[in-house]
C-alpha cells in the first residue's frame, strides 16, 4: 500500500502550536519553540532532562546538533532516531558516566550545511578552490548557488546565546570541564569546529562518521586538505580537551577512513594520546542513525566517564 507524503509525516506524531514534539522513553523533553537568536534562523531546542533530574544537584552538559533525529524515530524523516534518551539512562545507572543533560538543537533545514560547514577553512580556499566546491554543492542541491558557510555564527548562537540561556535556566555547571559538544556528519565537522574556535567552552567533542569531504564526492576535492591545514593550526591543547571520531565504510561513510587516518596522524603530532583522543572504525557500519545509535555508548563514555 502506498502512503503520500504528507500522509507518512502526519501520522504517529505529537503537535503543540503545528511543531513536531520528540516523546522520550527516559526522563523528559523540554521543547522550546523557536528559540531567537541574533546570529541565525530561530530553531526549536529540545532539552532532555533524565528521571533522576531534581533541579537542585547540577549535572553536565552535552549539545548536539541535529536535535530532531535525537530521541523519536516515530517524528524522524527516516524513522530512524540516536535513542539518546535509552542509551544515556542506561550508562548513568551503571554507573559508567557523569549524570548529564543533552541539549538537542535542532538543525534549519536548507541552510543546515552552510551551519555546519567550518568556515576558516572554507575561506582559506583559492577562489578556483571554491569555485569548485560551488560547483559540487550545487549539483548536490540541484540548484545555483554561492556557497558560504555561516558556520562561525552558528557556533556564536551557540556560545553567546543558548549556553547562557542553559546555565540560568537548569541546574548544571558551566565550566569547560562539563561541557561537551557532539553531532555526526556535517554535525562532525561542526563539533570538530566547535572545540578548535571554542576551546574555553568546549571540553570534550565526539565526531561521529565526520563527513570530512564536505561535498558529496572525493574527486577534485579540496576540502579534505583544508580541513587537515585547519586541524594543524587550530587543534585545542591535549591537556585538558578530549576528542572522540569515528566511522564506518558503507554508504557515505565509505569515504571518511583514508582521511580519518590522516587525520589521526595529525592528533599524534599534536599530542594527542589515548588519555584524551579516540579514533574508531567499524567495518560495515553505514552512515545513519540506526548505525550511530548502535556505538553511541562509546562517545558518551569517552566524553562524560567518570
């Protein structure tokens, strides 16, 4: 039987003033609707707050971009959802993590690459190098365009307007010891941005099948090197920063592990050890959120172990 659309959309979800609402399985969802900024489009933000949250003992912080694909597959575009709430609740009650809270922004639709794309690196590109990034991104998207990433202002939403609005609002610490940032894909490469812009912010960053070609081929691709220049000059001090990446080698993550294995190489020569980086592969696995949700236990236990 086929089913529209629009019919496929509509039906299985939760709607409060026409927005998509995530249900949790564990804990609870605070839903803030259009959270305004200065700097980029409002966005809804998607707080999730576990059982044994009371307001009153502070807990840690972990932003994730994509918030719309973290906790309901039954609202997702694929039916496919990470499951933060499940696999968090079960960590904190074995005792394998910090009691924390997730803060799930949610990602604007069509401008989501340009949020996510770093912008330092793009615009260290020779004109002919973006000219062909534009090139690329355009037959991705199907249609004329000249790309610029805002990722810089996407990253001053976050620092500058919705961690403060977090720390007045719940009970957490707002150190860098107890805020960590993590996404997959695009939100790879943004979460990598974000530790290197904000290493006084940031003290932990899981990227996650990091979509390090940053268009959707390998070939006359210059994104790649500039990422890795970006990584050289910019990776935060090993001393008190953790870095976590993975991927697969099916579907787009099959581009991702010759580059990550550079990229590990760059994380050796600036000090990075098993202490405080972790690299993983899994042969097999492919880029979604059925895969990342499988191996989501590793990232959180690296990031937020006791």
């Amino acid at each position: 039987m086929k089913f529209s659309l629009l019919a496929l959309f509509v039906s299985a979800i939760f709607l409060t003033h026409g927005q998509v609402i995530q249900q949790a399985v564990s804990g609870k969802i605070d839903h803030l609707e259009n959270f305004p900024s200065q700097f980029v489009e409002a966005r809804n933000i998607d707080v999730w707050l576990p059982a044994n949250y009371d307001g009153k003992k502070k807990f840690s912080v972990l932003y994730m971009h994509d918030g719309q694909m973290l906790f309901d597959p039954e609202i997702s575009w694929n039916k496919q959802a990470w499951d933060v709430d499940d696999v968090a609740t079960k960590l904190m009650r074995e005792g394998k993590v910090r009691d924390f809270i997730v803060v799930g922004i949610w990602n604007a639709g069509s401008k989501r690459h340009s949020d996510y794309f770093p912008q330092k690196p793009f615009e260290n590109l020779t004109q002919l190098e973006r000219d062909s990034v534009n090139s690329q991104l355009s037959r991705r998207f199907s249609q004329d365009l000249v790309f610029q990433p805002n990722s810089d202002n996407y990253l001053k939403f976050i620092v500058k307007e919705l961690k403060p609005f977090i720390d007045k609002k719940y009970a957490v610490f707002t150190n860098q010891k107890n805020t960590f940032i993590a996404g997959s894909s695009m939100g790879g490469l943004i979460s990598m941005y974000a530790i290197c812009e904000y290493p006084n912010v940031f003290g932990g960053a899981a990227c996650i099948s990091t979509h390090w070609i940053g268009s959707h081929t390998a070939e006359n691709n210059p994104i790649p090197n500039a990422f890795e220049d970006y990584l050289r000059n910019n990776l935060p001090s090993p001393k008190n920063h953790r870095v976590y990446f993975d991927c697969g080698d099916q579907t787009l993550d099959a581009f991702y592990p010759a580059i990550q294995h550079q990229v590990d190489e760059i994380m050796k020569s600036k000090g990075f050890t098993a202490k405080n980086w972790f690299t993983g592969y899994f042969p097999g696995k492919n880029h979604s959120e059925a895969a990342w949700h499988e191996r989501l236990d590793i990232p959180l236990v690296f990031l937020l172990g006791k």
